[in-house]
C-alpha cells in the first residue's frame, strides 16, 4: 500500500505533500505570510515617516516640493501596466496558453520593471544628485527648514530604495520563470510558481501605490502650501 | 596566568567579603522624599502577592508530589478533563487585582509626574559622564546638588551627547536625560542627609562614574552655603550679558520695534505659530526657536531668524530660558 | 560543526536505517533538507553560542566580585555585558527551542513526512550562520558596547565599536527566524495528519504556532531598526539625531515592538514543552486544555500592545505610559492561568520523577515568580524607581533563564531518547537540574533585593553597600555554570555510550512516540490517522490508524 | 479547488480603473481642499486624506483581483488582515506616544476616572 501512494505523485509533487493540491495551497500560503512580514518590514519605514511627517510637517512639505510629481505619476502607471501584464501571464498559464505567449507577458513585465527603476535612477536619482539633495553623501540645501528637509530625503531615498531592492529581486524572479516556461514547465496543471511570484510583484506594486502618495503628494502642490 | 589571577581574586576577595557578609545585609534604601513611603508602599504590597502567589503555588506543587507520586507503574489516574467555574475562578480573581494595582499605581505615578507650581527649579545638563547642576541663583555645581529639606524641587534636565538618567534611590524618582529635550522630575526631601545620585541609562565607557550626591540640609545652612560661594550672577544675569553678547536684543527689541518680536511677558503663554499650531511657549518651545528657529515663528513675522546650534552648549540655552523667563513676569509693553 | 555532531553517525543501536544512519559525510549534513538534521545542526550551533555567552557571563560575575570591579576595564565590562545580552537574546534564547525542538518535532507530532518547505529550513540555518559569523567576527575584533538594545544616538553616533557588523549580524539573524516561523505556519495549517483536527493537536504545536506568528509579524521591525542604525553610522546620516530633528525615542518604539514579543518567543515554547511534561510524568490529561491552548494565542497577540512599558521613564507621554500600563497588566493573565492549569493537572496525577519532570516543576516555581516581579515593572509608580536596576536583571532572568532554559534542557532531556536512540543515565541528570536550580536561585534572588537598593544595571563599579548581594550572586553563578556543564558532558557521552532507548521510554503520547528512535528519514511509513484527544493516558489504548 | 479562472476582460477593466484612480489622486493634488482645524493644535488636511483614500481603493482593486483574494479561502484573508492590523497596533500606540508627549497638561488624580481631557481642547 505504501508503495502505491508514492508511485502516485507526478513528478511535480514533492515528497513530503500527499496531494498536488495540498502543496499548491502551502506555497500560495508561504507566500501570504511572507508577505505579511514584508508588510511589517515596509510597515516599520512608514510609521518613521509618519512620526517624522507629523513632528515636522513643514519641513516636508518642503521637502517634497522638490520631487517631480510627473515622474512620480509615470511610474504608477507603469508598474500598474507591470501588474496587468504579470497578471495576464499567469492568465495565460492557467487557461493553457501556448509557450510563448506566458513568455511574451513575462517579457513585458520584466520590460516595465526595469523602465520603473530606469525612470527612478537615471532621472529622479541624478536629478536630485545634481540638486545636492542626497544627505549623507551630498547635501548642500541650505533653504528654510534644512534640518527637516534633510530629514525628508533620508526617508525619500531610504523608502524608494528599499522598494527599488524589492524591483530588482522581482525582475531575478521573472527572469528565472521565464527560463523555466522556456522550457516548458508550466501547464494548465502546474502554474504554482508563476501565481506565487505575481503575488510578490502585485506587493512591491502595492508598496508603489502608497509610497506614491506620501512621497510626491504631501499636503497637496498648490502653490506654496499654506 | 588567567586562572592564577581569578583564583586570586576569589580568595582575596571572597575572604574580604566573608567579613563584609557578617555585616548586615542592607534591605531596603532609605525614604527621603514625600513620594517615597507611597511607592514602597505599593513595593510591600506586590511583595506581599508575590510571596503569597508563590508560596501557594509551590506548597500545591509538593504537596501535590507527596500525595500522588507514582505508586505502581500501571496505575490509572482518574480522567479530569477540566472544571469551568474554577477556570473563572483564577481568572477572574488576578484580573482583579491588576485592576487594583493598576489604579492605584497610576495615580500614584500621575501625582508625582506633576510638580507643585511653587517648586523652586534647578537646571540640570548631563554630559558624557558628568552632572553639572545650576541654582537660579547661579551657583554650579559638578556632580553634587545642595537643596534645602521640605521645599519642592523641580530639576529641569537635558543631555549635551547622548541619553543620560537622573535617578535618586532614595527619593524614588528617575527620569531619562534626552539630547535635544527638557524632560523634568521633581522631588520634595522629607530628612536631611547624603543621598546617592546615579545615572540611570547606559551612556557609554565612565556610565559607572557618573554618580553623585544630593546633600539635603537644613533651609538655613542651605541659605548659608548659597550665599557663601563666590558672589556669583544669577542665571537671569548671566542670560541678559549672553542675550546682548549674541546679538539677540537687536532683532528682539523690549518695545517691540524691532524685526523680531519683544519676549517681554511670553513666557506662558500660548501662541499661535505660523504653520497653523498653537503651542504653549515653554523652556521646549524657547530651545526650539533657538536651535529651529524656523520652525518656530510668530505670524507677522518674517523668518530671518539665524540658528545657533553649535554655537552655543546647552547651559548656556538654559541661561537665555531664564532670562526670557525673567522678561516673561514683567507686564507687556507696547504692541 | 562541533564534534557533538559528528560522531553520532556510526550505527546507534538497534541497526534499522533512520535518519542518522541514512547517509554519513559531511556533505550529507551540511545539504540536509531533513527537518530532524537541521534540528541537529541548529542544536550543535546554538549549543556553542550559548557557551559563548556564558562564558561572557561568567566573567562579568567575576569582576562584580569588588567594589572597585576584580578584573577587566569599565570598557570591557561594557563590552562584556553587551555580548553577553546579543549572543543570549538573538543567538541562543529566540531560536533554543523552535528550531532545535520545534525543527524536530513539529513535522512529527501532527504527523507529516517534514516541513512544508524543506530548502528554506536549510536556509534558515545557513542564514543564522551567516548572522552568526557578522556576530562572531565584531566579538573577536573589538566587541560591541552598545549593549543588546542598541539605544541611539549612543549606538549611532557616539559609539566607537563595531556597531555596524554587530546590527547586519542580528539584522541576517532576524530572517533566519523569520524563515522557521513562516515554515511552521504553513506546515501546521496545511499538513496535519487526516483526524489531527486543532484541538488533538499537542500544546507543544499550539505554543510553536503562538510563536510563528510572534516571529512572523515582530522580527521585521527590528530588522528595519537594526538597518536604520547601521545606515545612520554609514552615512551620519541623522535619522535617530536630535541635531537634525530625529527623535531617539522613536529607535526605542521600532526596538521594543518587537522585543517585548521577543521576550514572549522565549517563554512560550517553554511553556509548550512543560505542557508535555507535566502530562507525560503526571500520566494524566492537561487540566483544561482548550484554555491552555488560547491563552498561548492570547499572549501571543497581547504581547504586541505593551512595549510601552520598558519606555516609563524615557519621558515618554503620561498617556501613553497608562494605556501600555493596563495592557502591560492585562498580559500577565494568560501566563497566571497556565501556571494554575498546569498544577492542577498533578491533581490525582500519578507522579514520577525523572530529570525532565524536576526541570518542569522547576520552571513552574521559577516562572510564577518571574511572571510576579513584572507586576511590578507594570504598574508606573514602582516602575519609576525599579527600572534601569538590577530588579530588571532580575526580572528577566527568571522568566528567561529559570523559565526559557528550564524548559529547553527539560525538552532536551524529555525528547534526547527520540532523538538519538539513546538513554541518559538519570542520577546525574537529577543532580544536575537540582545543581542548576540551586545555583539559579542563589545567582538572582539577591539582584532583587540589589534592584529594590538602586543599584543601576550596567554598572562595572558599584558602591560598597552592595558588596555582600554581589558576592552571593557571584558565588550562585558559578554553581550555575557547573550545573550547565554537567548536562553537556553526559549528553555526549550518552551519544556512544548510552543504553538503547525504545521508541517510548517515558510511555508518553503523541505520534512522536509511535516512530521508532531515532525515527526513519520519512518519520511515518504512512501518514497515520489520529483518532482521539491529545494526551490520552486514561483511556483504552487505541492503535493508531 | 483550482485556481478560480478570471476572464481577462476583469483584468482590463481593473487595469483601467487604476490607471484613472492614479490621474485622479495626482489631479486631486493640485487643487486645495483646505484644512479643517481640531481643537487648536491639530489640523486635518484633506488632500492628505484624499491621497490615502485613494491609495487604499487603489490597494483593494489589487489585493481583490490581480491577487485573486476575491477567490481564495478565509486563511488568506485573515493572514492580510493580521498584517495590516498589526501595522496598525504598531502605528497607533507609537503615535499614542510622539503626538501626545507634548501635552504638558498632567491630569489631576480625580480625573483619572473621566475621560482624559486636554486643556487646550
């Protein structure tokens, strides 16, 4: 009886899951409570810049003015089009779509993320290097509320860094799933690997969408604040 | 070469101490201020329900090995499975207790967290290993602090470097020293003496030496010892030398010509800020427009104030607060 | 890894093929996916961090010895102190019982073949190495002296040691728990045995769930405030600095979150070990299961609200300090009502007593009045004189040494037959729980009475009133130390020498005991189907499935 | 259970609703909807808030169809809403103590029992 059980498993199932459905769902839950703790990991960033936005809130609004809203906008929309297009590759492994066209949708989305990073570090980047705006390295803003704008691009580079850590390991991910639907891997029958990652990408998506707001939008940029 | 020495040391200093061990073993720190009998108060009785929680739970654990230790190994307990009303029973009853205790606790901690208008106040700035303490009067003082029993003192404190404690065992109050802030605690010593002042948080390589002593003593030797020191200017003083000295009172004219506002009778007083906020001008508040001055700016007027942090330290912050406070009990003029 | 691993491998008694005999070379352990190997290497590493931060405390005894300090510079008793605090905390305490016990028995005890995700066990220990080395290596060249808590601007700006490597150790060391409770989560939920409904389950898996959880949404944040400490050093950049508007207070809010559960990570499966314990030596079923079982999800999720209460004096606002001061006592409930569950199921219990159950009741008594004495850091106005004193030493030894060690050995020593296929030989193993609960007392009832005198924590000299106290918790140390040796010898010594143990020397329940021991690699020929409560010592003995 | 299949013309209509959401926020940000002022030192700015709102609709469109958290069990469910509410434990008692550490006005022992007031409300 033993025996029978193992010759069972098709050769996705690894050992110790008795149905395929069962390791399915471990690996979609995995994902979930990692990304739990990838929220209290960004959660921890957000709540400093909410302390320090609300103990200093002029000097950020400050601060902010000197990001580009439009770049910002651009980017959103780009990595929403990235969450569209990782999400109709999944759409595709699961309906049994040919080969190539999950490849061709992974493609895209590996192609928005890395226009979401090229955007934030050959412009945003250098433009605010050029401005003197990086503290630590180089900051020579010496306008009203230094200290608090100071302040404000520790956390301006801190939080889009660490979002831009999370883009890279993302596009290490696709790039992998791609050399894996290459070679074939994925079927209407086995896509885990595929939903899991979109799971992550839709995360680091979602981080986008709220650092957005807070960065770029702070207290509105009608004139000159209050 | 090691071990020669912690063998040394255990001998040497075990016998040493074997003699010091006949001494009796010190319980309980002596009571010196108005606070301190209601905190040990608290003390004795959480000792209490803890001695009475423990005692009950470890004579149950022995009894309960005696009378049931395994007689035979087939043996069969019988099977009880659990018994509600006793489940309610042990919650029901340390939940009420915490709720006493927390009560109780509370309003102890929320009258001493507040000190009685009338306390005289002594500044207090911690530094990396060293306490200096300054009299309104002007008298300084390095790790030690003369005040006059039965009259409530108010320490207002801040650190030059990093986190520091005022703590006072016998007093029962401590208070964290914060760079950047004023925190503040006050005591009212209730018998003469010397008292140990400790710091209360790590703070680096000397955290072990920066102790010191509190001497409380009689109001007239207090007196005495006050006005026995050099003749010295007090704070107030020593703020209006510094407040002309720095360029201050050219902007910061009395009769409120100036480009800055007249600090005469502002000290107390809540203002409306130009971001919005209303804030009550406090020692805070002064130590922010001195550091930020551009966060801390008045209405109508522009924010050309320059900063002077680094400038100057933190006693000298302190010196200009008196001075403004100073200014503060005058009655306004002008505007 | 130390010779304890190695020489295991040559054939155990009793020749049938299990997971220590499976495969031998070093190969075969360093790239196990095997959840009971892993349980092994973690034992092996924590074991050797453990003596590193004993050996630290042995020497900080030592110099209390005088006034004046007996034997290094303040600066080295600073440094001693603060490795002492990191190699304990992050090295030793959070990962003790989860990822050896835990690694090993979880899989076991609801019945499955192993882990859900048995490369990422492996990563996780390779990742705890990896912190462990960051760790080591800011040890040997210079030490740390921040202290475990890492408080700014001290850490940040003023202190001149390896700050930085000491922060990415605990920083890497943080995934590696991360990685185990994520395992134990998903394993848990999704591969209990057919019949292995929540409420069968062993409380020992209820206390490792409780602790999944506490790892999963808690050690983040102290990532991130590890990260923010070592970017400030790098770059002086003034997060935390009060110059530029930073708010040290703030490092202390991201900290504790998640060190006061931590706190929780290492009680509670201590608290799940004495569960089976009391049980198995009692041969009788827990008192009240189900609540023993919630009050462990209980603290689990109230450990999260009352951080506040290390911050009563740091000027944080009167408000705040309230609101964590009814939290702060509201989490002791939970542990009162295991502590009364946990006597009241020696009721009518027919009682032995081997060396597990004296570590067991040991950990009782010691945990009651560890969970005690923080009434009083709970409640404000003590909490104003008590805080930063030795009463804290105190405090959290009881609950971390009397109470997480207790439970660790009483664990090792209830599961070593399990584990290696081989018996202990008990006499020495009673003599050496009652050296260590002697040794114990005798170390850290004095610092309560030192805390209760104002002698502030952290101090290389103290005044001379508090000679004597120092001077008995010295001479309790040492006894202490002989009592932590005295295991580890006859433990390995038992590896070669140590009479065969049948699958269940201790008749204890639970679908641990129905492998043989050392159990085969797949723990289970087949996955078995439970078919009544847990802890059924009374009934009829039902053959499993 | 297989994976609930979502027509790809759900995907399109998400997809363009979030693209409209991100131009109204950024729209938004550019026209003052004022401030409305609590007491005397807390100001409610409401293009803050409608930012937020925003982000969080943005958020759910995400987490409810790109994730397919619409579909899956309630232990997917209740891991997310584990997340953010222990987010929000950490985000409320912090702020418990940075917004309220500047209130000065200690509350008399009687007033314990009353609703803690702060005197400039």
């Amino acid at each position: 009886m033993a025996d029978m059980v193992h010759t069972a498993h098709s050769p996705a199932l690894v050992h110790q899951f008795e149905t395929k459905e069962q390791q399915h769902d471990a690996g979609s839950l995995g994902m979930w409570v990692f990304l739990a703790t990838e929220i209290m990991f960004f959660g921890g960033v957000f709540m400093s810049y909410i302390v320090y936005r609300a103990l200093h809130l002029e000097a950020f609004i400050q601060g902010s003015h000197f990001l580009d809203v439009t770049f910002g906008a651009t980017n959103t929309a780009v990595l929403i089009c990235s969450s569209l297009t990782m999400a109709l590759a999944i759409n595709a492994a699961q309906t049994g779509k040919s080969k190539s066209t999950i490849i061709t949708f992974l493609g895209l989305t590996m192609l928005l993320g890395a226009a979401f990073l090229f955007i934030k570090f050959a412009f945003e980047w250098t433009h605010d290097w050029t401005e003197g705006l990086v503290p630590g390295l180089h900051f020579t803003y010496s306008g009203p509320h230094a200290p608090g704008v100071e302040l404000f691009f520790c956390f301006y580079f801190f939080m889009t860094g660490l979002h831009a850590l999370h883009m890279v390991i993302g596009l290490g991910i696709l790039a992998t799933l791609t050399v894996m639907a290459y070679r074939g891997r994925f079927n209407s029958d086995y896509y885990a690997p595929l939903e899991v990652s979109g799971l992550y990408w839709h995360f680091v998506d979602i981080v986008w969408i709220f650092l957005f707001p807070l960065l770029y939008l702070i207290g509105g940029r009608y004139g000159g604040g209050h | 070469m090691i071990s020669a020495e912690i063998a040394r040391i255990f001998l040497d200093g075990g016998g040493r101490s074997l003699a010091s061990a006949l001494a009796p073993i010190p319980i309980r720190p002596p009571a010196a201020s108005t606070i301190a009998e209601g905190v040990d108060k608290l003390h004795f009785t959480l000792t209490g329900i803890t001695l009475f929680f423990t005692v009950i739970i470890f004579s149950t654990i022995f009894f309960f090995m005696i009378k049931y230790r395994r007689q035979s190994e087939d043996e069969v307990p019988p099977e009880i499975e659990k018994n509600v009303p006793l489940e309610i029973l042990w919650t029901g009853i340390p939940t009420l207790i915490c709720v006493v205790l927390f009560f109780w606790s509370a309003s102890l901690y929320i009258q001493n967290a507040r000190p009685p208008d009338a306390s005289t106040e002594i500044f207090v700035v911690g530094k990396q290993w060293m306490w200096h303490l300054q009299h309104p009067e002007g008298v300084r003082e390095i790790n030690e602090l003369h005040v006059p029993v039965g009259v409530p003192i108010k320490l207002t404190m801040t650190s030059e470097d990093v986190i520091h404690d005022f703590y006072v065992p016998a007093f029962r109050v401590k208070k964290d020293v914060l760079p950047g802030r004023y925190s503040s605690l006050w005591f009212q010593a209730t018998k003469t003496g010397t008292y140990h002042i400790f710091c209360g948080q790590y703070c680096g390589a000397e955290h072990a030496q920066m102790i010191g002593w509190v001497y409380v003593m009689e109001p007239s030797d207090y007196a005495a010892w006050l006005s026995g020191g050099a003749s010295h200017e007090s704070m107030a003083q020593a703020g209006e030398r510094l407040f002309t000295q720095l360029g201050c009172v050219t902007c910061h004219v009395t009769d409120n010509t100036g480009r800055g506002p007249s600090l005469v009778g502002l000290y107390g007083k809540a203002e409306k800020l130009r971001s919005g906020e209303t804030r009550l001008v406090d020692e805070a508040l002064i130590r922010q427009a001195i550091v930020f001055p551009n966060s801390v700016i008045l209405p109508n007027y522009p924010p050309v104030m320059p900063t002077f942090q680094g400038q100057i330290n933190e006693e000298q912050v302190l010196q200009l607060i008196a001075y403004v406070k100073s200014l503060g009990m005058q009655e306004r003029t002008g505007k | 890894m130390s010779t304890a691993v190695a020489d295991v491998h040559e054939v155990p008694v009793g020749s049938h093929v299990n997971y220590l005999n499976a495969s031998y070379g070093i190969k075969s352990w360093l790239f196990t996916t095997d959840h009971k190997r892993i349980a092994l290497l973690y034992l092996a590493s924590i074991t050797f961090m453990f003596f590193i931060g004993g050996t630290a405390a042995v020497l900080m005894r030592i110099h209390l010895i005088e006034p004046q300090g007996a034997l290094v510079q303040p600066e080295t008793y600073n440094k001693l102190f603060s490795i002492h605090g990191i190699v304990m905390v992050f090295f030793f305490l959070v990962p003790s019982i989860p990822a050896t016990l835990g690694n090993f028995l979880v899989p076991m005890m609801i019945g499955a073949r192993d882990l859900a995700f048995p490369k990422l066990n492996l990563l996780s220990w390779y990742v705890y190495i990896v912190g462990a080395i960051f760790t080591l290596y800011a040890i040997i060249s210079g030490g740390v002296d921040t202290g475990w808590t890492f408080y700014t601007p001290f850490s940040s700006l003023y202190s001149q040691t390896h700050v930085i490597a000491t922060a990415l150790g605990v920083f890497i060391t943080g995934f590696s728990s991360i990685l185990t409770g994520l395992n134990f989560i998903v394993t848990i939920h999704k591969m209990r045995a057919p019949g292995m409904t929540w409420f069968r389950l062993p409380l020992f898996i209820w206390a490792m769930y409780a602790t999944s959880v506490i790892f999963i949404l808690g050690t983040p944040v102290v990532a991130i405030a590890m990260f923010l400490v070592g970017l400030e050093r790098l770059l002086h950049v003034g997060i935390f600095d009060p110059a530029v508007g930073g708010d040290p207070l703030l490092f202390q809010h991201l900290f504790w979150f998640y060190s006061h559960p931590a706190v929780y990570i290492m009680i509670l499966p201590a608290m799940g070990v004495i569960s089976e314990l009391v049980t198995c030596f009692a041969k009788k079923r827990i008192f009240g299961y189900s609540i023993v079982a919630f009050s462990s999800m209980a603290i689990a999720v109230i450990s999260f609200l009352v951080w506040g209460h290390h911050m009563f004096v740091t000027g944080q606002s009167v408000y705040a300090g309230l609101i964590f001061s009814v939290l702060s006592f509201l989490v002791a409930i939970p542990s009162a009502i295991k502590v009364f569950n946990w006597t009241s199921t020696l009721y009518k219990g027919s009682i032995s007593y081997e060396a597990p159950m004296l570590y067991a009741l040991g950990f009782i008594g010691l945990f009651t009045m560890g969970g005690l004495t923080g009434l009083f850091l709970a409640s404000l106005a003590t909490d104003v004189h008590l805080s930063g004193t030795y009463f804290i030493v105190a405090h959290f030894h009881y609950i971390m040494v009397g109470g997480a060690v207790m439970g660790y050995l009483g664990g090792i020593h209830f599961w070593w037959p399990k584990i290696t296929g081989r018996l202990y030989p008990d006499a020495w193993a009673r003599f050496a729980a009652l050296v260590v609960f002697v040794g114990f007392n005798l170390t850290f009832f004095p610092q309560f009475m030192l805390g209760y005198l104002g002698m502030p924590r952290r101090y290389a000299v103290y005044p001379e009133e508090f000679q004597v106290l120092n001077v008995m918790s010295s001479a309790g140390a040492s006894i202490l130390g002989v009592g932590y040796l005295i295991p580890l010898i006859y433990l390995i010594w038992s590896m070669r020498y140590g009479p065969a143990a049948g699958p269940n020397p201790w008749g204890a329940r639970g679908l641990e005991w129905e492998t043989p021991s050392p159990p085969p690699t797949e723990n289970f020929e087949e996955i078995p189907v439970v078919t009544e409560e847990a802890y059924n010592y009374t009934g009829a003995r039902q053959t499993l499935g | 259970m297989s994976e609930h299949i979502v027509p790809v013309k759900n995907y399109v209509a998400v997809f363009l609703s979030l693209l409209f959401l991100t131009g109204l926020t950024t729209k938004v940000a550019f026209i003052d909807l004022g401030q409305t002022a609590i007491g005397k030192t807390h100001v409610i700015d409401w293009n803050t808030v409608a930012a937020l709102v925003i982000a969080v609709v943005k958020m759910l469109l995400v987490v409810l169809f790109f994730m397919h958290v619409k579909y899956s069990p309630g232990l997917t469910r209740l891991v997310i809403a584990a997340g953010f509410f222990w987010l929000a434990i950490m985000i409320a008692l912090t702020l418990s103590d940075e917004l309220a550490r500047g209130w000065t006005g200690t509350p008399q022992p009687w007033s314990l029992l009353l609703p803690i007031f702060h005197p400039y409300l």
